[in-house]
C-alpha cells in the first residue's frame, strides 16, 4: 500500500487530512462543537471569520464548513459575513445558531 500524501510546513513533514473548517463569529459552543468532532476523529480547525479571506479557503481547502454564530443578527446591516465563495466551494455546510435561520439571501437559498 502506498504511503499517505505528506505536505512540508515549516520544515517538518506532516499528513494531509481532509479538513473541516470551522468558521467562528462569537459562538459561546464552538469550542464544543470543536472538541465533539475530535472525539469522533474528524480534524477540524476553527478559524475566526475576520481572518478568512478568498486566498485562506483556497490554501485551506476545506471538505465541508461549519458557520458557528455569533452574537450579531444575521440580519443587521454590517453584521459579520463569510467570504462569498464560502458558498461556491461545492462542499457541504452547517450553519449553527444564528446562521441556520438566515433567510436574507445571502447563504443562496
């Protein structure tokens, strides 16, 4: 059997994992939600949503996201948003709390 694909950071050899990305706006839970999928041996990494750009999914390529809501109404003018092409990745999506009742568009349903 071949050996697993290995990517080179900062100087040592580690495996590639199929990653999810958790995207944090202010969830008291998402460390929990975190700590959960670890225990079911899913690699997870959480990231805050201001640090998440269009080139950081392109490197990160996740294999699916979790939005994990924060404190501000998904409906507010400026209230906190994902990168656009969040949605255009083609991987599966979870928003919790406030982003699963997001109706104003913007999540493309």
């Amino acid at each position: 059997m071949p050996a697993p694909p290995h990517l080179h950071i900062a100087g040592r050899m580690t495996n590639i994992h199929d990653r999810l990305l958790i995207i944090d706006f202010g969830s008291q839970v998402t460390q929990l939600i975190a700590r959960r999928l670890r225990e079911l041996n899913v690699y997870c990494e959480i990231h805050p949503y201001q640090n998440v750009t269009d080139a950081f999914l392109a490197e990160f390529a996740p294999k699916a996201v979790i939005l994990s809501g924060g404190p501000a109404s998904v409906i507010d003018e400026g209230s906190p948003r994902p990168p656009s092409t969040v949605f255009d990745l083609n991987v599966p999506i979870l928003g919790n709390l406030l982003w699963s009742t997001s109706d104003d568009g913007s999540l493309g349903w």
